[in-house]
C-alpha cells in the first residue's frame, strides 16, 4: 500500500509523499525493516520520537510523529499518532471478522468474552475471544502479552481470523488499550461494561479517570446506531447508560437492575445456579452451570451481545445452560480427601475478591478459606483493602506472595496482614496453597485467588514457572489433603 493510502484522511501529504510505497508498519523502532513506516508514540516513559533516527537507520521510509520532526525522511504529522496508527493498522492489514464487539469493566471481561464466543458458537457461527487468555478461536488457542495488544499487533491478528473465516469476535478492552487508543481501528458492531472497582491505580492518577477511559468505548469507538449492553448492578451504570444515549447508541441493560434482561433471583443448585431472567414480560428459567452470581451477571452482558448482534433473546437464553467457565475464573480444580472443593479464581481487587468469597459463601458449610497475595510495583493501596476483604468475607486467610517481582515480599504481606487480624503468612505460594489444602475437612472451601489463568510468578525480573493449578494438582496428588 502507499502512504497516501494507509495515513487515508488523518493528514493532507504531498503527491510524491502519498505515492511512497509503505512495506510494514511498527511503533517499535527495534522492528523496523527496510521500506517500513515507523510511528513514533509519545510513550507513558519514553518520547518514541527520540527513536525515530534509529528506525530510519534500518530502513524506516518515513515516520508518523506529533511535531515535525527532521530524519532525513518523509515524516507526517498527526494530532494523536496512537489513534493515527491504530487507523493505519487497520487499513494495512484490511480485513477484521465482520461482527466485533467489545467489551469493558474492571471484573468479568475474560468470561463474557468466552461466554459470548460459546453463544455464538452454538449458534453455528465461526467465533473467536481476544482477552486476557489470549485468542480462543476454532483453530485452538494463542497467548497474548497484552489483553487488549497494541494496534499492528492487534489488527494482525483481526487479519487471521478473518482468513481462518472467523465472522465473530469478542474482544476484551483493557483501560490501558482504550487510553492508548489500541481498539481505535476496529469496527465494533456493540460494546458491553460490566462494572467498575478500583484498579490500575498505579497507572491512571484517579478513579475518574480510569472510568473516564472506559466510557471512552461508549462515547467515542462505537458508532451512533450499536449498541451499548450495560450491567446495570454496578454504582456507576447510570452514568453509562446516559453516555450510551447521548452518543446515540441503543442501550440493552441487563441485570438486578437491567430492563432488557432482568435477574429475578438466582438460586444455589449444587454448582450451578437456576436463573429466573425477565425479557419483554416473559420469565425464562436456566440452569446456569456455573458458580457465584457474579457469574449469572456475567453470562446476562454476554446474552445481550449475542442479542444486539442478532440473535433473539428466545435463542440466547437457553443456550446459557452450556456455558462453560474460562480458565481460573471461579473454577473448581479439585476437591480434597475430605470432599472439600477448592476453586481458582483470578480475583486481585478488593472488589472481586469479596464477590469470589461471597460467591463461595454458600458451599461452605463449616469454613471458607482463602489463600492469596498481591501483586508488588503496582497500586499499593489497595493491599490493605484486599486485606480486609479477606478478613470480612472468608474464615481462614493465608496471605502468600503474588508476583513479588522487584518488592521485598514481606513488606507487601506485611501491607495486607494489616487488615487481616489472626492472618497466617507463608510467602512460598505452593506451600501455602499445600498447607491450605491440608487443614481443610468436610464441610470447608478453598479459594486460591490472583493468578486464575496466569503460568508464571514475577520474582525480581525472572518469570518462573508457577500455576495455581498445578500448585494444587500437587497438593493433592502428595497427599497434603491427608495431613
Ligand atoms: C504502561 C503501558 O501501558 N505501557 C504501554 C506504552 O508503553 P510506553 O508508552 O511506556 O512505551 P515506552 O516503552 O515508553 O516506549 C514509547 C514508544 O517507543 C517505542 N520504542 C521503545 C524503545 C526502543 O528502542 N524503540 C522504540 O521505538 C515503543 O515501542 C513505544 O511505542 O505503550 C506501548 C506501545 O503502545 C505499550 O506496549 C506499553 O504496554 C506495556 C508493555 C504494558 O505492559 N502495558 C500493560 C500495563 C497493559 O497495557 N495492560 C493492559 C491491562 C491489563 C489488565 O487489565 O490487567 C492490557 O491491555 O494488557
């Protein structure tokens, strides 16, 4: 493609400008390969145009910037070059699956997203999930570094899908992408919230302005006519529901408080629950095989994509009785000697901690554990607040080690155990997992929470390879349950 073609309407360039033949494109300079256009992204550290004599050195033929900058070749100057790239992706790469949607929310976006795909799925559609756990699509499963990945990498992927013929794909939309502008390129069809805690507070200097770059999905990437499918259970849902209206969008809530698809109630069956939902005066009853109501919320915003992308709500729901958990959001890894159940949950606010304790509350006949940590050089306020959710919520809490990565580990048990009165510490994260699973006896339950899908823990700069589920599988195979 040429310059012209790719910058489109974002700059007014030259006819010998436009005409330059563009081979790839990359903000990384590192990356740069002979005939490439390199962007040049203000970084939250680094000004990458301090890289753009560097990526024209390997071969860059021009440069997308902020400011005018002099490198010896064309350079194009745009208001906001990481909205700029996430356009020229899209027009690079020229193929993305014909119904994306997104969606947002500080819990729960990993399992609607997974919940969305298995709808549609069922639905006889070729279907995919972007998120957290990587691309889930029919051809298997792809980890990804960045729940929401920068632009070329983003629009790469789009590409594949739709060469593997994929026409559906939810995508998870992190802050930190809807702040970067990651998504800017992508044709979404609705966008979902789910709810919204603290969270990334290391990165976003207030509350208002994380929210602020969640509503960005609403107010300014969906076009007037998709729609907005709003949990409703959440303080801060009204607020989106009227930037959903005022951007022209059509709103379909869901939830205790949703009008589109009402929860009525939500009764414990084993480890299921049966859902009465309300939908344009009728009541359907499901059998939701999932734990926790926090997941029924879950499932009602991924029954409301489905139904905003086509489907009738007399399809969707009861297509909910085969959905399936994604991977370490509130699932059962094993059960000890004693019959107690022990779930893995990706639980690290204090707001979700306390939903997967309270969600787990009702399998506890005798005592509800929890073993969990949190994560070092990111958001230290909210130690103490996972903490004391801990110590409200559950009746035996372990703290462990999450992630250390170049914090002393003792201090941050030290900023949790705090709030936690009568909390026991073991830093190592098997062992405390293993002692855990040794003091249980009938009638208890487990969580492990932080870690969910994730296969390694952060020590220092060294990733070592460490899951949740394997802690457990070993646990329970070297007998630590007959202790
Ligand atoms: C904090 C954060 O989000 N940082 C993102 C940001 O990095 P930055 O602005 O600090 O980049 P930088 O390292 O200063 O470099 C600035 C620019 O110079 C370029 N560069 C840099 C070095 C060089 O030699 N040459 C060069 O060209 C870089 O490619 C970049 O374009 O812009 C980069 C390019 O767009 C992102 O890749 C990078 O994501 C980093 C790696 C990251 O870890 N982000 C995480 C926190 C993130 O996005 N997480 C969310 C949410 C996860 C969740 O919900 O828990 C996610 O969606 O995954």
């Amino acid at each position: 493609m040429t310059l012209g073609e790719l910058i489109g309407p974002e700059a007014k360039l030259s006819a010998a400008v436009a005409a330059l033949p563009i081979a790839g494109i990359t903000a990384d300079s590192r990356e740069v390969k002979p005939g490439y256009l390199f962007a040049a992204l203000s970084g939250v550290n680094t000004d990458g145009a301090r890289f753009a004599a560097d990526a024209v050195a390997r071969g860059a033929v021009a440069v997308l910037a902020a400011d005018e900058i002099n490198v010896g070749v064309p350079a194009v100057a745009v208001p906001d070059p990481r909205r700029a790239l996430a356009l020229i992706a899209a027009r690079f790469f020229g193929a993305q699956p014909e119904t994306a949607v997104a969606v947002t929310g500080t819990n729960g976006k990993t399992s609607v997203a997974a919940f969305t795909r298995q709808l549609w799925s069922d639905a006889g559609h070729s279907a995919a999930s972007l998120g957290t756990v990587g691309v889930v699509s029919p051809t298997g499963t792809k980890v990804l570094r960045h729940t929401t990945p920068d632009p070329v990498e983003l629009h790469r992927l789009l590409a594949g899908l739709h060469a593997e013929s994929v026409t559906h794909l939810a995508l998870e939309a992190s802050s930190h992408g809807l702040q970067q502008r990651r998504l800017d390129g992508v044709a979404l069809r609705a966008g979902a919230f789910t709810n919204i805690s603290r969270d990334h507070m290391d990165y976003h200097a207030s509350f208002e302005d994380y929210f602020a770059q969640k509503l960005r999905l609403f107010t300014e990437l969906l076009p007037p006519g998709a729609t907005a499918v709003i949990d409703m259970d959440s303080a801060e849902s009204p607020r989106v529901a009227d930037a959903a209206k005022a951007r022209g969008l059509k709103a379909l809530t869901v939830g205790r408080a949703g009008e589109t698809l009402r929860l009525v109630s939500a009764e414990v069956e084993g480890f299921a629950q049966e859902l009465k939902i309300e939908h344009a005066g009728k009541t359907h009853t499901v059998l939701l095989p999932l734990v926790g109501e926090f997941q029924a919320s879950n499932a009602l915003v991924a029954a409301g994509l489905a139904m905003a992308t086509g489907a009738s709500a007399d399809e969707v729901l009861p297509r909910l009785a085969h959905l399936q958990g994604a991977t370490g959001r509130l699932e059962l890894a094993g059960t000890s000697h004693y019959g107690a159940p022990i779930f893995i949950d990706y639980a690290h606010t204090p707001d979700a901690l306390a939903k997967a304790l309270d969600s787990l509350r009702p399998y506890a006949a005798k005592r509800l554990f929890v073993v969990f940590g949190c994560g070092a050089d990111r958001d230290r306020g909210k130690r103490p607040q996972m903490g004391a959710a801990a110590a409200a919520k559950a009746d035996v809490v372990i703290v462990t080690d999450d992630n250390p990565r170049s914090e002393d580990p003792a201090a941050i048990r030290d900023e949790i155990l705090v709030a936690v009165p009568g909390g026991r510490e073991i830093g190592d994260r098997a062992m405390a997992i293993s002692e855990a699973i040794r003091m249980l006896r009938a009638g208890d339950v487990l969580l492990v929470a932080g870690k969910g899908h994730e296969t390694g823990q952060t020590i220092g700069t060294r990733v070592v390879p460490f899951s949740d589920h394997g802690a457990v599988a070993a646990a329970l195979s070297k007998g630590a349950q007959l202790g």
